[in-house]
C-alpha cells in the first residue's frame, strides 16, 4: 500500500497547533471550585462519629461507626431528639446507609457484611455479603452506589447487592482516591473525600469530577474532638432542595447554599492517614 505525506502551509499547521494546545490543556484542566453559605445550623451529637447520613419524611437518618460504638439513629434536625436508635454488634465497624423503598441497608467497613433492615423498625431483613472495605453508599432510582476508599465507585443491585458497572474518579488527569460518604443529588453524585474539606461532585457517567464545594472553615477547629473529627456526611432534602453536611462527632449539622465557582482554580491535595 502506498503511502501518501501530508503537508500543510505555515498559517494552517500554526493553526493546528494552536487547537491542539487548547484540547489539551482543557484535558489537564482541574474542575472549578465552589464556595458555600451557612443557611442553617442544626444540633447533632458529638458521640455520633458519622459514616452515613440521608434526609427523609422531615427526618436525618444516620449510621455511625468505631467497633462498639456503631449505630443507626433517627432523629428531628430541629431538636436533635432521638425518635429510633439501634446498636450494632460490637464487632462491626459500621459504614454508609441508604434507604431502599421500606428497607434501609447499611454495610461495615471490613466485615463484608450489609445489614438489611426494615426502615421502620429497624429490625433486620436480611444479610448480603460483598468483597472489599465499605465505606459510603447513595442510591439513584435503580441501584445503590458504594465507595470503599479508593478512587471507584461501584454501581451495584439492590436485591443482589453484587456490582453492575464502576466508575474511575478523576478531576483532569488527577485521580481522586479517598471517596467517603456519598449523596446523589440532581443526576451528580456528592462525595466526601477523606480527611479534605472538599465535596466532589461527580458524573456518575464517566466519573470525571463536574466541580468541587470547598467547605474549609465550615467547623472551627477549637470544637473539633480531635484530627479525625472530619468533613463526612451528605443529605439532600428534595422536597425542598435543602443541602445538609456535617462531620464525624460534630455538634453541628449546616445546612448550606453553594456559592457559583470561584475564578481560580484549584486542585485538591488530600492528606493521607493510616487510619479509617
């Protein structure tokens, strides 16, 4: 087969290149940076060390974890008041919570093991069993999404709870490791990101990072229990699109309004640290 050279005038080439340079850089580019305003503040107790969290009927549902001290409570964000409560065996490290039409499943950090419960009464269904650690978990109206720490999401089926599909995260050419809890909000998915006061947002198509909330500053340091007193857990009330964060035993539940990107750019540099 003969092959034929290509040759291009000086103004076009230059023109190519200049073309090339913009896709590339548009490639590389990190996602905008959001900032945020305090709508509202809402009681929540500092023993809860929180690993999931959701918003539903008026209530804020929550699963906390450390060995022995694990549980799902149900509370009135006004009040902060208690209205269900139940611990979790002592062996289990208890993760993310989401609910699924009258259940609530709710999945531990190395035990492999996701408790089915019956939301109302929180008494356990059923038992299904997964590899990997656990870490958050969202849902969109067909599956239930999980994190285990890394830079994947796991889309898996809810009867089953075995992985359809998975997404690698990825803000630009950066992955982004670390993903904690999850909120799926408007067709993006929220995510915690370990020991960093970000929230990706991200397309659950691709997994590139759409923009980040940066939340730095939402806690004073001075009523923070100690270093693992970080950002983890994301509610979304869509009756009244209403946006709750808050923190492993933070007295403070906000509720915020994400302020339009600001003009620089930056890129997230979670810090590491060798424990869950």
């Amino acid at each position: 087969m003969k092959m034929h050279s290509l040759s291009f005038s000086p103004v076009r080439l230059s023109r190519i290149k200049a073309l090339t340079a913009v896709l590339l850089t548009a490639t590389c580019m990190a996602a905008p940076v959001s900032g945020y305003k305090i709508v509202a503040k809402y009681p929540h107790s500092t023993d809860s060390y929180t690993e999931g969290f959701f918003y539903l009927d008026g209530l804020f549902y929550e699963g906390t974890g450390l060995n022995g001290h694990s549980a799902i409570t149900v509370t009135q964000p006004e009040t902060g008041k208690s209205l269900q409560r139940l611990e979790i065996p002592q062996q289990y490290f208890g993760e993310g919570i989401v609910d699924w039409g009258p259940n609530l499943y709710e999945w531990t950090w190395r035990s492999h093991i996701c408790f089915v419960y019956d939301r109302f009464t929180l008494r356990e269904i059923k038992r299904l069993s997964y590899s990997g650690e656990g870490w958050g978990m969202t849902r969109t109206a067909t599956q239930i999404i999980t994190s285990d720490g890394t830079d994947t999401l796991r889309f898996r089926d809810p009867n089953t709870f075995k992985e359809i599909r998975h997404i690698a995260v990825k803000d630009g050419p950066t992955k982004i490791d670390q993903l904690n809890e999850l909120e799926y909000i408007k067709g993006e998915i929220y995510a915690n990101i370990w020991h960093s006061d970000r929230i990706a947002r991200i397309s659950p198509v691709d997994g590139h990072v759409i923009s980040w909330i940066d939340l730095t500053g939402l806690l004073r340091d001075d009523q923070k229990i100690n270093a693992e007193s970080v950002l983890n857990g994301i509610a979304y009330d869509k009756q009244n699109d209403r946006l709750f964060v808050t923190g492993k035993q933070w007295p403070t539940i906000f509720e915020i309004k994400v302020i339009p990107p600001k003009d620089t750019q930056q890129r997230l540099s979670p810090s590491a640290n060798p424990q869950k």
